[in-house]
C-alpha cells in the first residue's frame, strides 16, 4: 500500500527480533535485562545470558547491517522510545492503573511498534506519514486486546478490552477514517483496509470462543448486536 519495496529478509528478521523481544520482556526474570536493553537501544554493548538473549543479539546485529538507514535517522530514538513504553507495559498486569494511562501505553506499543516495522523499509519517514502508522499500529493493537479479551482477564491483565474503552462501533468510525487517510495519502487503502476490517468481525467470535472455556455460563451472544452496542459490549 505505501508502495516501499519489499525487503524480505529484512522484514523477517525485524519481525523475529520482535517477538523474541516481547517474549524476553514479559516473561524473563532476569532483573537488570531491561536497562541492558535501554543499552543496546542506545548503541552501547550487550552481554547475553542464555541462548535467547544470544539470539536476540544476533537478530539485532543482522538488521542492523542490512539497514540502509543514516545514524541519526528518527528510528533509533523511535526504538528506544518503544523499548520505554514496553517496560510501562508490564504494569498492566494485576494493576489498578487508569483508562488514561491503559489508552496512552496501547497506542505507544502499537502504534510506535507498526512504526518501527515500517522504518525498516522507509528511511526518514514524514511526520504525516508517521502518524497514520501511529493510528493504524494502535487499531491493530486495540483489536488485538479485544481478540485477548478471555485470556487476558483470566492473567488479570489490564487492557482497553478488558476495561471497556472503545466499543466495536466506535472502532469500525475509526478504521473508515483511516482508510480514508490511507487513500488520500498513499493513493489506495488496500490491502491493509479489509485486514483490518477482518480483525475487527473476528473480534465478537473470538470472545465468543472465550466464553465456551468459561465455567460460568453466560447469556446468548450476537455479534451484530455488540458490533452496535456501548462502549463495554464484550463482557466475560
């Protein structure tokens, strides 16, 4: 849709890097691994403990060689930035925190994660371009906590799903305006459009499937009535 050419392997190794990152950040209990990470961001050196953290390095160096970026390019500042609003992160589990403070941290992950990934392929991105991926970035993120929704609140993790934001229609206003963003910025919405739109029906079956693992029964769910319904439509 951006018309950037494609980079597979760059793609690939961005996306794993990625993964593997979240998976150390939420899962590891290595204590300091967080600040040797705010390290590594800023170009100091690394040092692994397991295999993981070796892979991660290697990950980390292999983009690093294929980027055809500048040094000071906006996407180093944009990793670190990322890096901080993913330690934020961790707080959303058995934690009090605010509608506010959940909406800020989502759309950090999200839309400064889908810019990141973008970045990759696109040296110096504009400003407007930058938000429109802030915005796409941060609706994939919000469906993806609505997709969560059963899981999350059985891990008592706080998201914008489990706390009831953004109802499914306000949802679908915001991918239509996108779209139409899309299209007067790039020329087109496709394909990235129907993905979204896709996301956002499956959100109402996914809960639906949550529901059939729940010990409590529950009342009749119908899609078409959530998808026009309040906001906190999708209960447990």
């Amino acid at each position: 849709m951006a018309r950037v050419p494609f980079d597979a392997e760059l793609s690939v190794l961005g996306s794993s890097f990625t993964r593997l990152y979240d998976d150390l950040i939420d899962h590891c209990d290595r204590d300091d691994l967080a600040i040797d990470l705010c390290g590594l961001f800023a170009g100091e050196s690394f040092r692994p403990h397991d295999r993981l953290e070796e892979l991660l390095i290697l990950l980390h160096g292999a983009i690093a060689m294929r980027m055809p970026h500048l040094p000071d390019d906006p996407i180093y500042p944009l990793l670190r930035h990322l890096h901080e609003v993913q330690l934020r992160s961790r707080r959303q589990r058995n934690s009090d925190l605010s509608s506010a403070e959940i909406v800020e941290i989502t759309r950090g992950k999200g839309g400064l994660g889908m810019v990141a990934l973008l970045a990759l392929l696109r040296p110096r991105m504009s400003p407007r371009e930058h938000d429109l991926i802030m915005e796409l970035g941060d609706l994939f993120q919000l469906l993806d906590d609505l997709h969560d929704l059963a899981l999350d609140r059985a891990e008592h993790i706080t998201t914008s799903a489990t706390l009831g934001v953004f109802s499914l229609t306000e949802l679908a206003a915001r991918i239509t305006a996108l779209s139409n963003r899309f299209r007067a910025y790039y020329g087109t919405a496709h394909p990235l459009s129907a993905h979204l739109a896709l996301t956002l029906i499956g959100a109402p079956l996914a809960a639906r499937r949550g529901r059939r693992t729940s010990p409590v029964p529950v009342a009749a769910f119908r899609p078409p009535r959530q998808l026009f319904s309040r906001v906190d439509n999708i209960r447990p």
